[in-house]
C-alpha cells in the first residue's frame, strides 16, 4: 500500500477548481498526480494550481495509468455514469459527484459495477458531513423534540447564469436533480428512515425543472415537505418538528441548532415578535462551527470532511458511506417524483434491498 494515495481528479470546472483542487493538495495522505478535462482552458487554469499533476485532455488516458489509485469524478451529470463505470473498469476507487446519474437505469448498472469491481465507492453527498447537520442528526438521536411529526426543508440559489447542462433535464440539470438530491438524501440521514412514497410538482419557467416541490411520506409516518429553487435566494434549511419542539438549521446562516421548545411563541407578546433577538456575541464566538466555516473552501467545511472520508476508505479498501447505493436510492426518490408529477399521483417505492459489495485494497 503506497504512502499517500495517489489521486486524480476528472473534471476541472468550477466545483473541480474551488473545491476539490485546494482539499486535494492541502489533505494529508494524498498525492494529486493527474488532472483531466476536454477543456484546454479549464485544464491549463487547473494546471497552474497544481503544477505537480500530470495533464490529460482525454480522461480514459489518465484511467490508463497504473500508478493511479483513486478517482474523483466532477463532470456533468449525464456523463457520471460512463466516466465512473470506466473508472471502475480501471480498478480505480471512486468518489463520484451527486447525483449518482442522470437516470435510475444508469444509475443501477453503474452500482451493479461497482459491487463487482472490489472498489471503494462513495457518492458526494458531502451535506452529510457538515458539523450543522451533523449537530442535527445527533439531536435528534438524543430525542431533542420527541418523536418526530413532521420536515420542512428549503434548498434554493440566487440568480445566477448557469452551465447550459444544467438547464436541460436530459443532461441532468434542473434543481431536483442539483438541489433536490442533496436534501433527499438528508432527510433518509438524519432520520434513519427511508421513503416509501412521493407526490411532486415540477415546474419549468426560466429552465427546466426550475421550480420543484416534494411531498414524501417515511416509515413510521413522518411527512416531509421540500421545495427547491433557482433563481431565488441562497437559502439551505431544514426544520423537524417534533412533540416537544422544533429544531432548524440554516446551512448558511446558523451558528449552531436551533431549538424552540413547544409551547414558546404561543403568548400574544410572543406572536406580535415581541422579546425575539439574535445569536449573543458571546455564543457567536464559542460557536462549534464557525471556526471551521472559516477555514473551508467556499466556506462550507462538509466538502474536506467527505473527501477525507474516501481517502480513508480507499486507503485500507474499506467500504464507507455515503456509497453508491445511497446515490441510487435518492436517484430512484427523484424519479418517482418525475413519475407523479407527470402522471399527477403519488408514486409508491418498493423497499431499500441491498447487498454488501466486496472491497480490495490500494496498491
């Protein structure tokens, strides 16, 4: 097993070059060695930043190379399936980007190769790593507000000019794919409950899927309510209410949970916003998450948690999770809420079956 894990990156766009190339060269144990991207623009620029790694215009090259161990994947999404299923093929471990494809049939035979090929796979659902929602999941754990009754969640972006491939569904944009996916996953997270049926509205106004909102049901009958957006405010936040409250987290706002126990807010004063006030500079400063928010690329530290994840995994060949299986599972959550909002219906799934796939070791 080589020291550092020799890693390449496949995709040099902006996520590629703000993210993954600053966590690569600072992270411990690895070794960037390759970059690749048909851009010979994108590949130059990402080039300059990490003079040491070799270039290829042409990814199946840089899969070519035996001293290559691991692969991060960050292109388009309806090119997901053919880069990693090659990745795989090469006997590379793989962290692939979100979402796992563009379609669920991809999706299912880029999973059927991973448990085949013996590798390290694991999805980018880096949202499960962010001290935030980490927070959450543990208070929820703890039984914070007592069983859980209900979700809300709101994931949108600003305005903003978008890669032409994220305007068209059939290259895998639109915000249930780009948005959606990320809080579908969450909500199978921090609950530890998975979804048994979808009702959906998706709408199409400045680009396809623009617009979405999720209506899903869990085991043990929570209900969850999500809508996603472009073109509106940067927001990412979730709220659970529970019998003895309600717990939120604003990705991009909050310092720590939030906890309003039932029962505030229910006197005239309290619903006229009377005594409301902010976070105390003294809870600002001891706050568990801002340090790090500081300190990460873009400003969000679950990005260098999830890559550090892999490397881990990969090195020992040791499966982690989020794997490919849960990138499938909310694929399939998203397709049927294209399926009900097409067919204007709620669309029942059938049951998670998994089987544990072999895994092999670095070189």
């Amino acid at each position: 097993m080589p020291q550092r894990l020799r890693t390449a990156l496949i995709g040099c766009g902006s996520l590629g070059v703000s993210v993954h190339l600053p966590i690569l060269r600072g992270l411990p144990g690895v070794g960037l060695v390759a970059l690749a991207d048909p851009n010979a623009a994108a590949l130059r620029a990402a080039t300059a930043l990490a003079p040491g790694a070799a270039p290829f215009e042409d990814y199946r090259e840089l899969l070519a190379r035996d001293e290559i161990d691991a692969v991060i994947v960050a292109v388009p999404t309806h090119l997901h399936a053919r880069v990693a299923t090659e990745a795989l093929a090469a006997r590379k471990h793989l962290y692939l980007e979100k979402p796992l494809a563009a379609t669920v049939p991809e999706g299912r035979q880029l999973v059927d190769c991973w448990r085949e090929s013996g590798c390290v796979g694991i999805i980018g659902f880096n949202y499960r790593f962010s001290p935030l929602y980490l927070r959450l999941r543990d208070a929820l754990a703890r039984g914070a507000v007592g069983d859980v009754v209900a979700v809300r969640t709101m994931f949108a972006s600003a305005p903003a000019t978008l890669p032409d491939w994220k305007t068209r569904r059939t290259t895998g944009g639109g915000a249930l794919l780009d948005l959606g996916v990320h809080h579908v996953d969450l909500v199978r997270f921090l609950l530890q409950r998975d979804v048994r049926s979808v009702g959906a509205q998706l709408h199409s106004v400045h680009s396809d899927e623009d617009r979405v909102s999720l209506d899903l049901h869990l085991d043990g009958g929570v209900v969850v309510q999500c809508l996603f957006a472009f073109g509106a405010v940067d927001e990412d936040r979730v709220e659970v209410y529970g019998a003895r409250g309600k717990l939120t987290v604003d990705r991009f706002h909050s310092i720590d949970v939030e906890f309003r126990p039932a029962g505030v807010g229910s006197s005239r004063a309290a619903r006229l916003g009377l005594g409301r006030r902010g976070p105390s500079p003294r809870s600002v400063f001891e706050s568990p998450v801002l340090i790090q928010r500081l300190r990460a690329p873009t400003a969000e530290p679950s990005f260098r948690a999830s890559v550090a994840s892999f490397v881990a995994a990969a090195s020992t060949g040791r499966q982690t999770s989020p794997d490919l299986s849960d990138g499938l599972r909310a694929l399939e959550v998203l397709d049927a809420a294209s399926r009900s909002a097409a067919e204007a219906r709620r669309v029942m799934l059938a049951p998670r079956q998994d089987a544990p796939p072999a895994t092999r070791s670095s070189r």
